[in-house]
C-alpha cells in the first residue's frame, strides 16, 4: 500500500493555489449567513475536485514519458478516491435540492483539458493566461456557497464571483512581477520599476476602483473596497520595493498572508 500513500500524486504541489480554492468558498460562506449539511457538501465536492487535478497531472506526465510509469498506479489509486468523494458530494448536493449548482461545473472541463493539454506539451509553466482563467472557475464556488446560504438564487452572487475572481487573477499577476523582479541583478530607476510593475498596478487598481464605486452606489457594502485597498497597497509597495534575490517560498508566503489578510477583510466589511 506504500506505493499509493505518495504525497507528490495525491496532493498539489503548488500549495500557494490552495488560497485560491479557499478564499472564495469562506467569502461565499461568510456571505450567505448560513452553513449547513449542502454547505460541507460544496467544500467538498470543490476540494475533491481541486485536488483531482494533480493525480491526473501525473498521470498524463507519465504517459507523456515525463514521470516514470510506476507512478501511475499510485494516480490512478487517487483518481478513484477524490472521484467518488467528488460524485458522493455532489449526488447530496443533488438530494438537497441544488443540483442546479453542476451548471457552475461545466466550465471547468474545458479550462482542465487546456491545462492538461499544455501539460502534454510540456508548456504549462507560465501561463498566466491559463491561471487567470482556471481561478475564475474556482471563484464560482463563492456564488455557490452564497446562494446555498440564502437558500435562494440571488444575482449579488454574480458579484461576488467577479470580486474574487478579479482579485484571484491581480494577485497571479503579482506574483509574476514579483518573481520576475527576484532576477534583477541591478538596481532600477523609479520609473523602469513602475514600468515594470504597471500591470500588476492596473489590476489592483481596477479592482479597488471597481470596488469603491459598487460601494458608493450601494450595490455591496461600502466598506469592501478596504479589502482591495490592501490588496493595491501591498502591490505598490512590492513594485517599489523589488524582490530581488529573494526566494520563491518568501514570496509565496507574503502573498497567502495577503491573501488571508484580503479574506478576512472582505468577509468583516461584508457582513
């Protein structure tokens, strides 16, 4: 049973994607009011389905002939597990009376074989594009979990998806800049360095605007524009101050500590 039991196959090796999961569920939670029996059932249906993503992973590599094929054994025994915990969730999802939450599934199928394709090809590092989009379909559980809470289709879900879907894809954007900035070997002028930081400037940006007109025109709680606040000064602060030599764990850390902190925030200014 050892072979199984491999850590690399069973569980994602990318642990700083686990925010991405998590914070739009808490949000969704938090913003319904209510947790309850179809509540546990979406955490795990979406983690189930979060966590698939790496065995199969392996599973392509190693036909691909990037990973042994004794590991396929191991990928195939995990496949099988997240699989039926996955269906299990979401059948008493269905008895509970929501199975009109699969609709909310079906985008990711194509965004998983585009992933799953590029990693057949050896092409799936740095692709930012592909990132973006994969967190706009993990983002759905927060309108998932909200109308679970209220009980009731509400369009405000539509919102939170865009909130944090918007912040998912700054903060991936950051990332980018933040690790591109670890191979600078001299230092920049002021101005190359908001040359350089610009995207990730526009993206906060953006989202902090956006937040702060749907606040002042009532649309959601007018203080969740202080969650994207943070989110926007953490990014002008990191475009000032590069991260030159710094490691990647440094820098995946400070950024789910900004992500836990953007969390907590929007969940308080929501209620």
């Amino acid at each position: 049973m050892k072979q199984y039991f491999q850590r690399h196959i069973a569980i994602p090796q990318d642990h700083g994607s686990w925010v991405f999961l998590f914070s739009p569920l808490l949000i969704g939670i938090f913003a319904g009011k209510t947790f309850n029996a179809a509540s546990l059932a979406l955490v795990v249906a979406a983690t189930a389905a979060f966590l698939i993503r790496q065995p199969l992973t392996v599973a392509v590599k190693a036909y691909a002939g990037r990973r042994p094929k004794t590991d396929l054994p191991a990928a195939r025994f995990w496949l099988i597990v997240y699989g039926v915990i996955g269906l299990a969730s979401a059948a008493e999802l269905a008895v509970l009376g929501y199975s009109m939450l699969a609709w909310l599934a079906l985008p990711a199928v194509p965004v998983f074989a585009w992933h799953l394709w590029l990693v057949s090809r050896r092409e799936e590092r740095k692709q930012a594009g592909v990132e973006i989009v994969a967190t706009g379909v993990l983002a759905l559980s927060a309108p998932a979990a909200f109308w679970i809470g209220l009980n009731a289709y509400d369009p405000l879900g539509w919102i939170l998806w865009i909130l944090t879907w918007f912040q998912s894809a700054a903060s991936i954007i950051y990332a980018y800049l933040r690790l591109e900035q670890r191979e600078w070997r001299t230092p920049l002028s002021l101005a190359d360095r908001f040359m350089a930081g610009w995207r990730a400037l526009a993206y906060t940006g953006f989202n902090l605007a956006l937040a702060a007109v749907m606040g002042a025109w009532g649309i959601i709680p007018g203080l969740v524009w202080l969650a994207f606040l943070l989110q926007f000064a953490e990014t002008l602060f990191g475009t000032v101050k590069p991260a030159a030599g710094a490691k990647p764990v440094q820098i995946g850390v400070r950024q789910l500590i900004v992500s836990c902190l953007f969390t907590l925030l929007f969940v308080l200014a929501w209620r």
